[in-house]
C-alpha cells in the first residue's frame, strides 16, 4: 500500500484517558468507507513513574528534556509506525520527524 493509498483509504482516531493512576493512549485506525475499526494499538503510562521519569529529564545532564505533550507526540508516531508496518506501508516512516513533521494530519 502506498501513503496516499493509506491517507485516501484510512485515518486514525486518537484517544486519551487518564484515570488518575494510568494515562492510555489509543490510536484506532479507522477505513473511511464505512468508518469500519481495523486495527488499534493502546500505550499506558504509570503517571507516577512517568512524572519522575520526565522530571529527571530535566537534570543537567540530561541530552533530552521530556514533557507529556513531547511524549503524547511521540506516542502518536509510534503508533503510527505500528500501523505502517503491520499494513506494509511503502516508504512511509512516521519516527522521522524531518520527513514526517506534522504527523496530526493522518488524524481526525
């Protein structure tokens, strides 16, 4: 399949829930003509541990500094990476920000 097949074909629907314990994050890949569930992915965090995890991100040290929307945003590539492997999409690589920088536009 290629992307334009994928974009023209399919969309994704994002999902998040927080419980006060767990953050899920769903993304539910969807086929336009029917609006017909075909595939999903879940991610849950521990709010606790990834709090700390972010806040330790923040250290001097730190190469990288982290945030719940940086990590909302890389959930969401994830996810769609999950979906460009098990459909086989051609030459689509959603981690990469360079090539893939507005990843929302494969959402609604």
């Amino acid at each position: 399949m290629t992307l334009q097949e994928f974009k023209k074909d399919y969309y994704c629907k994002l999902d998040v829930t927080n419980d006060n314990y767990t953050v899920t994050i769903s993304t539910t890949a969807i086929r336009s003509k029917g609006n017909q569930i075909v595939d999903g992915v879940k991610t849950n965090y521990n709010i606790q541990e990834t709090s700390d995890w972010i806040n330790d991100s923040h250290s001097p040290i730190s190469i990288n500094q982290w945030d719940w929307q940086k990590l909302l945003d890389q959930t969401k590539r994830f996810h769609l990476d999950y979906f460009a492997q098990r459909a086989l999409i051609a030459d689509f690589y959603p981690l990469n920000i360079d090539e893939n920088p507005d990843i929302d536009i494969y959402y609604k």
